[in-house]
C-alpha cells in the first residue's frame, strides 16, 4: 500500500478522535439534536475557513503555531481536570447539576485543537494533492457527521452528571501523559542512546508534574469525585 495513504489515513483517524472529544461533551450533557447540530456546524465551516486559508498562512506562522502548541495543550488539559473535578463533586456532593455549563470545555473549539486541525488539513493537502478548499470540506464534514451520530449514540447511554466530569478529567491525564510521553518517544527514536546525565532542573520537573497528578487525585477523592 502506497505509504501516502496510509500517512493520510492517521491523520483522519486523527481527526475523528478530536470529533469524538466533542461528541462526549455533546451527547453526555444531553444537548438537544438543535443544539448538537448546530456546534457540529460549527466544525464544519471552521474546517472549511482553515481549509481555504492553507495557502494564504506563512511557514514563519506554521512553525509558531507548532511551538505553541505544547503550551496550549497544557492549558486545556488542566482546564479539563479542573472542570471535570467541579462537576463530578456538584453532583456527587450537592445533586447540582453543571453539564450543561461546562460541556464546552470538551465541545467547544479550543486553540489547540484547532490548530491540530489546520495542521492536519495542511498536511493532507499536501499528501492528497486537492485543493485546499476540498480538503477543508472533507475535514469539516468528517467531524460534522461523527459529532452527529456519536452525540445522539451517547445522550442514549444512561449517564449521570459525574460521568461527565470523570471523562472530563480522564481526557486531561490524558493529554498531559502525551505531552510527558510522545516527545520522549519521539526522541528516543530518532536519535541513538546513549548514557547521558539527565539535568536536575529536568528530574525537578518531572518529580513535580508526578506529584501533580497523585495530589490531583488525592484531592479529587477527598472531594467527593469517584474516579
């Protein structure tokens, strides 16, 4: 198999992950079709505004955009916790229920998904050779028909408010633990091993994002958020 379409074809898995996120806020906030619809909309004509400017960004902003993008990351994932943790504990604490207040931190477009978005349709402009537009218009409805019918397959399941705020903070560990690990990964395959001394700024880091994550837990815990 030609190894462009197979390149192709992660980058669309890629993006159908990104549109599931958007379908779990969607569907387990319990969003009128209307209002689901309407968010999926959203996608679809972001992907075709992104799609349309491919040519018209500088390399010079691409590369900004790339450097960014680990910060941006970093920011959403601990927005995730953050929130995942409050409306897991409203619930499980008080019976408030906060969903649909703060199912836009999975569903609304963040900064870094959208810029994973344009450097996807980029890359499958380049891989695909369509015009940009064209690949703008794939991307878009790829996520207009998975947040459709995801959305709708998940408002069926029986769910509670907490089940969302325990996705919300699953989603945030989990971006963070890529932020920690594919780096690494990358680096370590791409270069050649050899024993080194790791800096202790570096070990001091690490130690405290660690820490991070047990703390968060614990507190998470004690604060009435079953995990």
């Amino acid at each position: 198999m030609d190894i462009t379409w197979i390149v192709a074809s992660g980058v669309l898995i890629g993006i159908v992950i990104f549109a599931l996120k958007v379908s779990l806020g969607c569907g387990l906030a319990s969003l009128s079709r209307r209002e689901t619809l309407i968010i999926a909309s959203g996608y679809l004509v972001l992907s075709l505004i992104m799609g349309t400017a491919i040519d018209m960004i500088p390399e010079e902003t691409l590369m900004s955009l790339l450097n960014l993008g680990v910060a941006m990351h970093m920011i959403i994932a601990l927005l995730l916790v953050v929130v995942g943790v409050i409306t897991a504990r409203e619930w499980n604490q008080h019976g408030h229920d906060l969903t649909r207040k703060t199912f836009w931190v999975l569903s609304v477009p963040c900064p870094a998904c959208m810029t994973a978005t344009f450097l996807s349709c980029s890359v499958l402009a380049g891989l695909l050779e369509f015009t940009p537009w064209k690949v703008g218009a794939l991307v878009g409805l790829i996520f207009f028909v998975t947040i459709a019918v995801l959305s709708t397959s998940m408002g069926q399941v029986g769910k509670t408010p907490s089940t969302m705020g325990n996705v919300m903070i699953f989603v945030g560990l989990f971006y963070i633990l890529s932020i920690l690990i594919i780096p690494a990964y990358l680096n370590a395959q791409a270069t050649i091993f050899v024993p080194a001394t790791v800096p202790a700024s570096d070990l001091i880091v690490s130690y405290l994002i660690i820490a991070a994550l047990v703390v968060s837990g614990f507190v998470g815990r004690r604060m009435g958020v079953a995990l």
